[in-house]
C-alpha cells in the first residue's frame, strides 16, 4: 500500500532533490516544488565539502562561559546584528542549553548517521548519471599553528575518534610538503585521506540532480507552496501561488522557510538562520589543492569548479538584514594570513542562510499521522548529509524500515 503514492517534495536544494530521485527509484509519482531554481539557496553557497567527520556540533561545553568573549573578539569569526538579540534571545538561551558534554555526546552521535558515510551516499545517489561528474574524492586536513594548538582541541578529536575518524597528522615540512600553499606560521595538518570529497560546483551538481528527476519521469514545478490541505486529517493537497496540487503525501525540506508550514500541522520549530557567508577567488595562483578547515580561523578553502571558495564566517542576524562588511573583511584577512602567497583575478562574495534547530540536530520524519514528512534542519551539514537524509524520508514513505536508529531526529521532540 506504501508504494507508488503521488509524493509532493518542497524545496529543491540538496535534501529535496535527493529525497525526490530516491522517492522516484522507489517507484512513486514525485513532483518537486520550489519557488526558485534547484540548488540555488544554502545547497549552492557553502564550503562544498563532503565532510563526514563534521559530526559535532558548534554548542560544545563551555560554549556558555567563551561565547561573550568570542562575540567582543574582532578576529574571531561569529557575528551578531545586536538589533536582532531580542528576538534571537528565546532560541539563542534553548541554543546554549546544549552546551554540555552529555548533550554534545548525543548529538555527535545523532549526525554521524546522516554524516559518517557521505562519500559513499552521493556517489550511490549520482552512480550511472551525468551528475556523478561533480563528486570527488579527496583528502580533508584540518590546519592548526602547531601540535599544541591541535591538542588544546583534544576535546573535539577524542568524540572523533570515538566514532571512527582517524587523522594522520602531518607536521613542519611534512605538512608544507603535503600542502605547499600553507602560510609558515602553519605546521600541523589533522589530514583525512579517505572516506570525504567535495563537490566541484554545489548549484550546477542540484540542478543536474533536478534535471535527472525530469528524465525519470518526476515533474518540476516553479511556484510558492502557501498551505497544505489537511482537511481530512491527513494532507490530501498543497495549495501555492500557482494551484492546488493534490497529494498522498508530501515532503518539508525548504531548510530555515520551513517554520511557517511546520506550524500549519501544530509544530513550533525553534529554528534561527545561521548567516553563512563565502568568497569565491576567481582563477587562483598557489591556493590549496585539496580542502582544508584553517583551525584558527574557522573557514573552509574548497578548489572548485568557479576558483577557491573560503566559506565559515557565522553570523546571526534573522533573514531580513543585507550582508555586513565586517564578516567578510575578517574572511579576506583570514585568508590572506593562511595563504599568503595567493592571487585571483578577481572575488565573488555569498551571503545565504542555514537552517539551525535549537538542538543542533536536523528534522526527519513524519509530523504525527498528517502524512507531512520534515526534512530539514542541517545547519552546517545540509550538503554534507543531503543524499543520506532523503534515502531514509524515501524509505519512510514507502515502508522500508531502517537499521537505524531515527528517534534523535523526529519532529515530534519540538511539538
């Protein structure tokens, strides 16, 4: 009975597209909606990395007693609009609840699921397709100043360790030798070498996903999802700007939009938008050959397909407010300090907006019995776990149970 139901998925970035295709395969009529092109919001402006070791959350203890310090430093990359606290305050005090080592602990756990295999699930998802050309293999290295700054995260790398990530450190001319791009003041390399990638241009790998969804007989469709129609106890329609589009069940996975349509079936998501900013360096000289997270300045430098993206300032600052100078002016001083020696023609700056549940854990699975299913909430993972989160929503849908334990994610935890 689970099988070939008419599945309406909402939102075509990274989790929508997978949801939809793995839906599709499974045999389902699927039309996907969006109000904007496939891949163009969060899904295209990020760090591009598949980073399966991006299983802990950014509320770790001690967050409480740094965090004020942290806001006040001008060289430490989190920012905050202060017009914008008092309506951030309620979830910011949930946020920071977190921030404790029990807590970190069942987070980390809950992400590696969705995370700790996602090499291998977007080559399954893209295996056979035009789209399997943007996924690539590749090292990961976390860049510290040297071995005692790399230790004074041990906290981070032992709940690491626990879940099977393994580092090989590189360390001087090891580390120079592995990545000559590095500034002096930069001697130790955490280094993944197997097991992560990164995505060579995130939007045009989604829009070939979405294409990939037409050719398979799934339908696309460019409109404003307003309501859904659970008149009958269960969604039976969505209602947007352009029509009523009838269904058996339908998808959430429009990342920070989707607080509106969560609380049309009773659920009151404390979510807040992370402010993600990025430059991309158009046509570089002697910038790194694989991605690396530079430690000390928390930002990501990708090769990939546009130049060299550096994306991780944060910001938080709602939705409304234009992009800041002063994230980006740390961005290019962060990057000039870890590599100095790069040149670009020229820049291109991205500001968009992450999806942050107040519990650092993405939402996935069925509102109650409404036949409305969440899939967002990825914060910093969306891309990272994309294709692992719309296996298991596909999965749901058609009644295939899973190995795995799902419970950490259910929507129900915020109603």
């Amino acid at each position: 009975m689970s099988m070939g139901q008419n599945v309406i998925v909402i939102g075509a970035g990274i989790v929508g597209v997978s949801t939809a295709i793995w839906l599709k395969r499974a045999g389902h009529q699927v039309t996907l909606i969006d109000k904007g092109e496939p891949g163009q919001g969060a899904s295209f402006g990020n760090a591009c990395v598949l980073a399966a070791c991006s299983m802990l959350p950014v509320t770790g203890p001690g967050l409480i007693m740094k965090g004020p310090k942290l806001l006040m430093d001008p060289n430490f990359p989190l920012f905050l609009r202060w017009p914008y606290l008092p309506k951030l305050a309620p979830w910011l005090v949930r946020y920071l609840s977190h921030a404790n080592d029990s807590d970190t602990r069942r987070i980390s756990k809950g992400l590696t699921t969705i995370v700790g295999d996602s090499l291998e699930q977007h080559q399954t998802l893209t295996a056979g397709t035009d789209a399997a050309k943007w996924v690539q293999p590749s090292p990961y290295s976390f860049a510290y100043a040297n071995r005692e700054a790399f230790e004074a995260d041990s906290y981070i790398w032992d709940l690491r360790k626990e879940h099977g990530f393994m580092p090989e450190l590189l360390e001087g001319e090891d580390a120079h030798a592995f990545e000559p791009a590095l500034a002096p003041s930069i001697n130790l390399l955490a280094t993944f070498k197997n097991d992560h990638g990164f995505i060579h241009d995130p939007g045009a790998y989604v829009t070939d996903l979405a294409n990939l969804l037409v050719e398979m007989g799934g339908k696309l469709v460019k409109a404003d999802v307003r309501d859904f129609d659970l008149s009958g106890g269960t969604i039976c329609a969505v209602e947007t700007d352009q029509g009523r589009f009838e269904c058996d069940k339908a998808v959430l996975a429009t990342g920070v939009w989707s607080k509106p349509l969560m609380q049309k079936v009773g659920i009151n998501v404390p979510l807040e938008t992370e402010r993600g900013y990025h430059l991309v360096y158009k046509n570089p000289e002697n910038g790194p050959k694989s991605p690396i997270m530079v430690a000390a300045g928390k930002f990501v430098a990708t090769p990939m397909a546009q130049g060299l993206r550096c994306a991780g300032i944060v910001e938080f600052g709602g939705l409304e407010a234009e992009a800041s100078k002063a994230p980006l002016a740390l961005m290019r001083k962060k990057v000039k300090e870890s590599f100095p020696n790069l040149i670009a023609e020229s820049e291109e700056e991205w500001l968009g907006h992450r999806p942050a549940p107040s519990d650092s854990l993405p939402l996935i699975g069925e509102v109650g019995s409404s036949g409305v299913y969440a899939a967002f909430g990825h914060h910093h993972i969306g891309l990272t776990g994309g294709p692992k989160t719309g296996r298991i929503v596909a999965d749901m849908i058609s009644g295939t149970l899973s190995n795995n334990d799902l419970s950490p994610y259910a929507p129900q935890r915020f109603g």
